[in-house]
C-alpha cells in the first residue's frame, strides 16, 4: 500500500473511532482528538457549523448540547452526512442532521434536559473542510433550568473532564472576547488538566460585540494570559443571521473583511478567522497524532494480546455444526468432571484465596464442625448422676445391691449413645449442602449453554439425593451396631477395680503414674476480657488455660506470668449481646452464688473473633462441668427432684457408673469421629466421583437431544461476536498504522511561553 503519508492520520483515527464507538467503546483506548470546551452561548456552535459552512446543530435557550458529540470532518469532492447508529442513511439536507441530533439526543437523556456521556457519532463529507475530528462536549452551565438535576453544574463538569484530561485530547477553549479572559471557564478547565498548556488551543469569539475603543489585541497577540499553542480569533454570525438564514459563506467574507479593515486586528488578519483556525487545527491534530501513534500502537498490540486466547476457540466458530457441538459436549463433562474432582481434592491450580470451598469446607464438617457437635451434646452432670442412681435403684429393685450392677452401666451407656443419630446425620446434612454448592460452582463454567447446566446440576444433585438415603442408612446402622454389644473389654477402656483408687480424686496414667484431675489442661487460647474499664487499663487480651478445676490467664503463652487463677466451683455461662460498634463475640463468666467473680466484676465478659470460637470456647467450659445459665423455673425444678438423700453405698456407685460411663462414650465418641468421614467418603463422594466420570454423560444423552442441551445463550452468541469484531477492529487498526510512515517532517510545537499563571493553582483539581 506505500506509504499513505500524514494527510491519512486524521482519516485513520476516525476510522478507529467509528470501530471502537460501534462496539462500545471496550477498548478503552484514548484516541487522538479535539474536545471542544467552552461556557454556554460561548459560540461553540457557531464556530464548528463556520468549518462545515451548514447549519446544522440544535440551538435554543439553556442546554441545548447535552450529549458528546463526536465531529468526524472529511475532505470530500461530494457533500454530505452519515450518523454511526444509521450508517446506511445519507443526509444531504442538513435541516434533518439537526432534527436526527435532538432525536438521538432525547432517545439516551429524555426531554428533562439532563445529560448523558454516550457520544453520538457524526460524519461529515465536504468539499469545504479539512480533515478533523472534533468532540462537541455540553456548555458549562452554572445554574439548573426547569427540571434538571440540581447537581448539573457538577455532572457537566465530570463530563467534560473525563474528555479533556486524556493525554491524546487536544483541548479547544473557546471564551467570547466580551468577558473578561480571566473568569473563562474553559481556559479554568483545561488549566486543571493541562498545567503547561501543552495540549490548549485558545479561541477568541464575539471580537465584533467588544463595547467600542476596547479590542483583544493584546489577547490575541497571547501577550495577557498566554498560551503555548497560542490564540485565534473568529467572528462568528449574529442571531439575527442565523435567524435570516444568513449564508455561512457570505458569514465568512464578512469575518474576512472585519479582520482587514480593524486597525487592531488586521497586521495578524492572515492569522485569524474560521479558515485559518481550521487550518491550524488540522496540522495540529495532525502533528499530535503523529507523536501519539507509538503509545496508540502498544496500546492496540497489548489489547489484540489480551484478546488471542478468547478468540482462538471462536475463530472456526459454526455454531450449527453437530461435530462441533459433540467435541464441545464432550470437552464440557470432562471439564465438569475434573473442576469437580480438584475442588473436592485440592488442586494447585485455580485456588481460591478468598474463602475456603469444596473439599476444604467438606474437611472442616468432618474434623471441626462435627466433634464440636459431638462436644456438644456432653451431658448435664447432675441429670446424668440423677438417671444413674434411678438406675440403679430400680436395678436392685426391694434389695440392697452391694455392688455396681452392670445393667444400669448399659442402660446408661446405651442411652448416651441413642444421641449420637442426630449429630450424625446432621454431619450428612451439611457435607450434601457442600456437594451441591461445589456441583453449582462448578457448572458456572457451562453457562455459554443453559440447557446443559441445568441439566448437568439436576442429575447429578439427584444422584447426591439418592446416596443421602444409603448414607444415612449405613450410619444409623453403625450407631445400631454399636448399640448390639457394650464391649467392656475394649483395650481402652477402664478398669473400676485397677483404675480408681478413690472416686473422682485420683487417676492412674500408665506413662506419668498418678494425675489429679486438676492437671488435665482441657484447652488453651487467646481471649479478650471485654469488661474492664477504662480507668483499669481497659479491655485486654490474655492467654488463657482451662483445666478440669480452674480458668488461668497469663501474659503471654508461654504461661510465666500468671494473672489470676479463678475455681470453677459455682461458675456458669450465659451469652453477651454484641456491642454496636464491636466486630467481636462475646460470652461471660459468672457466679451463682452472686460472688464476685474477678475483682469487684459480677461476671468476666470474654470476647472471640467469631462464634465459631465462642461455640468452641463454650465446648470446652462444658467438658470442664461448666455449663450454660437455664432459666429460673428449670433450676427450680431441677432443685425439688434433686432433693433426695444418698447413702455414701449408693454415692459411691453413682460415681463408679458415671467414670466408667464418660470413658466408654469416649470411647465410642472416637469410634464414630474416625468412621463417618470415612462412610460419607466412601458412600457419597468417592460415588459422586465416580459416576460423574462414568455415567454423567449418558444421563445427558438420554435427557435430551444433543442439540437443545449445546443451543447457546443470547448472552454468550453476542459475546462472541463483540469479541471477534473488537479482535478484526484492533488487527485493521493495526495494520493501518503499520503502514504509515511516521518520519514525515511536522510543524513541532511551539516554543515555550510565560506560562506561569497556568501552573499557579494547578493543583487545585
């Protein structure tokens, strides 16, 4: 193609404007333009329609331009018009350019006179322009007319920013010379964003309306507030010329004439007016193209990268085509099956960093979440003494037992163990919820096609639900198991006649001998006591140790400096409502016998940061024989049925039972934490796997036809195409650069100038 030379700049930019704007503008690329800034009723108008010699923009009182519009000016032998939202449609009466302006305008911001960013594009071909590409943007406004937002003043401004601070925009302020230069609202604006003035070209307008004996030669000259790219000045029609339809050529020799004939304007009247401002601009835009053209081409470059990889799969893209849409099916359930498998294992690809999901939520059910239910269900202490003494009395029945029956050991201990379903099966519960959430999660990947997501989600939660049935089955057939025979010769188990010496005073360990009770460290952690006040230091966090007798806080973990030890004797928990401000949980420490706790503290509040660690906290207060505050009318109860005496006989096999029962539900406890993950795993997700794997397919097959489950979304198909379309607009745009020489000699930019009233106050942005 040779070398196309400059004259093509402005012709390619365009170009690249109507790709970018056809497809929504998703590049995000700042391509090469002029952004036209000015107050209302500045000329603006006037000044854009004296380059095209046509009127043909909306005027009227208030805010007549509120929507960007995008000037595309090309030098063309015939004269006419094209909007991009009606490229077929040819305008050549100008009269209906304005009406499709306002009716395109009204169609995106409504007939309330608000605004909107979306440009409108315009093209205009004519023998009388030069090439350019200009954005029209809104006057700067001040106060809101009928039923604008109040805040107009402030969405203008917004708008027009986001224009003029891209590096590539030039900026074209234009103030009418009846104002003072220095309240112009768009010398103010482009001040802000171009501090050196590097990318501002002034305009002067109504120089014909000055009061008589004032002029702006010195503004002209750029000798009162200059700029780097200097001032023009035009002379623009009256409204009553526009109103008489005054021609716009005849407008142009009438400008032509006051700048020869004005003793203050015409040794520069080569230097002003429409045509010269034109010409200026063109080279300008020129020249500024040119310097971008190696920021724009690795801008372009690093999108087309970006793009590759998604549009690979759409080149050879036939939607209808029933091999594609079998290879596609297939590559689907296999993906479905893998995302599925890595999620559950764990996988070093793809790992979520935010939360935890699948197998890692799965695993916090089996190894947390489930023993701490089962910690729950620790039973009361003295409702568990109370059945093993009715036990045992009603054992012994009108005799006096002289020894510890068995059979109220096992009544008890088989009553323990009844309580075990439940937790059981709610640990089914919520591993199916975590299956299902992990199936949804990994069908996200189908949603190009609906039909087969739903499908894909509905068989295999389906599946799940029918495992649920055998999983549960098999679980409450272990607990039945257990159930079946009390194995009293379990290795673990204790030995009343070799184990306790004296009841619940002193223990045998085989490692370290005898062990009091009270060493047992039952948990250690960090909390905060939440209740201290601020004249006393305030609420502070310690280290905490609970064993089977006392709460100790230290300093520090390493457990030197103690704080206080308190008895557990008479203590009970009740629940503390969170604070408003407060992110932590909190639960508290008192005393039944209306004893001060800590101090001169009624109750010790102590805070988590979550409640999963109070419920946990509180786990562990149980097993300690610390338990939750019950209302009045059950304590009362409580007390009446608790009322009758016991021999020290009778005593000393309550606590017999009660140790022997604690050791053999631990015991079956252990059993059970080891044996549901292993049944879940082995009856539903290792299933699960499996029959996505080797039957999902099939099941798919026989739901439905190959070509409703591959019929694509609306969404995906115009995803598609935008993306193919951005993908051949970037490669033209591309290629189009790449065949221009850039080593064309230029006009450079002017030299500096006193610019020092621009850079003071640019930072006030």
């Amino acid at each position: 193609m040779g070398n196309r030379g400059m004259e093509e700049l402005i012709p390619l930019v365009n170009k690249l404007q109507d790709a970018f704007s056809s497809i929504g503008q998703s590049c995000h690329l700042d391509l090469p333009q002029i952004a036209v800034v000015g107050g209302q009723s500045a000329g603006k108008s006037s000044v854009l329609e004296n380059f095209v010699g046509r009127d043909f923009l909306p005027r009227g009182s208030g805010i007549v331009t509120r929507r960007p519009l995008i000037l595309q000016l090309i030098f063309s032998k015939t004269e006419y018009a094209e909007f991009l939202h009606c490229k077929s449609k040819k305008f050549t009466d100008f009269d209906e350019v304005r009406q499709e302006i306002e009716a395109e305008t009204d169609r995106v911001t409504g007939t309330n006179k608000g605004i909107s960013p979306i440009p409108i594009n315009l093209r205009v071909y004519s023998p009388h322009v030069l090439n350019l590409t200009l954005i029209d943007l809104p006057g700067i406004t001040k106060v809101p007319v009928g039923d604008q937002p109040q805040d107009i003043e402030y969405q203008i401004k917004d708008m027009i920013l986001q224009f003029i601070s891209r590096e590539s925009s030039l900026i074209l302020a234009v103030t009418p010379a009846n104002m003072d230069l220095a309240n112009s609202d768009a010398l103010k604006m482009a001040k802000e964003v171009d501090p050196q003035g590097l990318r501002t070209i002034g305009v002067i307008t109504k120089l014909d309306l000055m009061d008589e004996g004032t002029d702006a030669r010195d503004v002209l000259e750029n000798k009162l507030l200059p700029l780097r790219r200097g001032y023009i000045g035009v002379v623009n029609r009256s409204q009553k010329d526009i109103d008489g339809k005054k021609d716009i050529r005849a407008a142009l020799a009438a400008e032509r004439k006051f700048f020869l004939s004005h003793p203050a304007y015409r040794h520069m009247a080569d230097r002003m007016g429409t045509p010269h401002l034109q010409k200026v601009l063109n080279q300008q835009l020129t020249n500024h193209i040119r310097e971008t053209l190696p920021s724009l081409r690795s801008k372009l470059q690093s999108q087309l990268l970006s793009l590759e990889k998604e549009v690979e799969e759409y080149k050879n893209f036939r939607p209808d085509d029933p091999t594609r849409k079998t290879k596609a099916l297939l590559q689907m359930v296999q993906q479905f099956g893998v995302d599925f498998e890595k999620r559950i294992e764990g996988s070093g690809d793809q790992v979520d960093t935010l939360e935890l999901s699948g197998g890692a939520r799965i695993n916090r059910i089996f190894h947390e979440r489930f023993p701490f239910e089962l910690v729950k269900m620790e039973f009361d202490e003295k409702d568990l003494r109370r059945e093993i003494s009715y036990a045992i009395k009603n054992i012994h029945g009108v005799r006096t037992g002289l020894f510890t029956p068995d059979l109220a050991f096992e009544a008890i201990v088989k009553k323990q163990v009844v309580k075990l379903k439940e937790p059981c099966l709610k640990c089914v519960d919520l591993v199916i919820q975590e299956l299902i959430n992990t199936v949804r999660q990994c069908t996200s990947k189908l949603g190009s096609y609906p039909r087969l997501r739903e499908e894909t989600e509905r068989i295999v939660t389906t599946h799940i639900r029918e495992r649920e049935g055998k999983t549960k089955d098999q679980i409450l057939l272990l607990i039945d198991i257990e159930l079946s025979y009390i194995n009293t010769n379990h290795e673990d188990f204790i030995e009343p006649n070799r184990w306790f010496l004296k009841p619940n005073q002193w223990f045998l360990d085989p490692n370290q001998g005898f062990l009091k009770p009270s060493r047992w460290v039952i948990r250690r952690g960090w909390l905060t006591i939440n209740n201290i006040s601020i004249m006393k230091g305030g609420s502070k966090e310690y280290w905490f140790v609970l064993t089977a007798e006392s709460l100790s806080w230290y300093k520090d973990e390493e457990e030197k400096e103690k704080k206080y030890m308190l008895p557990l004797d008479n203590l009970k928990i009740r629940d503390v409502e969170k604070g408003f401000m407060s992110t932590k949980h909190v639960f508290a420490i008192f005393n039944t016998e209306q004893r001060n706790v800590y101090k001169d503290l009624r109750q010790i509040e102590l805070a988590c940061d979550s409640q999963e660690d109070v419920d946990s906290w509180k786990a562990s207060f149980l097993r300690a024989g610390v338990y939750p505050e019950k209302d009045q009318t059950e304590s009362e109860e409580g007390a009446q049925e608790n009322t009758f005496s016991m021999d020290p006989q009778l005593e000393r096999q309550v606590e017999t039972i009660r140790n022997l029962v604690d050791s053999y539900v631990g015991i079956i406890n252990k059993s059970i934490r080891d044996l549901m993950p292993k049944t879940i795993m082995h009856l539903m997700i290792n299933n699960t796997k499996d029959f996505i794997h080797s039957e999902l397919l099939a099941y798919l097959y026989s739901s439905a036809d190959q070509g409703s489950l591959m019929e694509e979304s609306a969404e995906q198909a115009q995803r598609r195409d935008e993306m193919l379309r951005m993908y051949h607009a970037l490669r033209e745009a591309l290629g189009i650069i790449g065949d221009i020489s850039t080593s064309t000699v230029s006009t450079p930019v002017p030299p500096p100038v006193d610019d020092t009233w621009l850079q003071t106050g640019s930072g006030h942005r």
